[in-house]
C-alpha cells in the first residue's frame, strides 16, 4: 500500500475518533476514545519517523557522498 494513503487514513481516523470523544458523555467512553487516539498517533508517528529518517537519503540525482 501507499503510505500516503495509509497515513492519510490514519490521520482521518484520528480525527473521528476525536469527534466522537466529543461527544462521549461518560468519562469510560472518553478513556476509551483517548486510547484509541493514542494508539493511532503512536501508528502515525511511525510514518512519520520513517519519513524522518528517510530525508537525509532523499533521491536527487547528487553523488552520494562517502
């Protein structure tokens, strides 16, 4: 899969999981949803590392320099 559309997907996610946080009215549902949201920011940042680490190697037609 395309990591854009995956990281596209979980930011969505993240999103209506935060709407509906919202609108819990409990304080156990809201535990519930911030769980969710922590786990999919924890997914997220995963991309994002990647990303990180993948910046200094980005593809620019330059001599690699070792």
């Amino acid at each position: 899969m395309d990591r854009e559309k995956i990281m596209n997907g979980i930011s969505n996610e993240i999103l209506a999981a935060l709407a509906a946080m919202a609108k819990a009215n409990t304080p156990e549902e809201k535990l519930r949803y911030s769980e969710v949201v922590k786990n999919l920011c924890d997914s997220l940042s995963v991309f994002l590392n990647l990303i990180g680490d993948m910046a200094p190697y980005d593809d620019d037609d330059e001599p690699i320099p070792f």
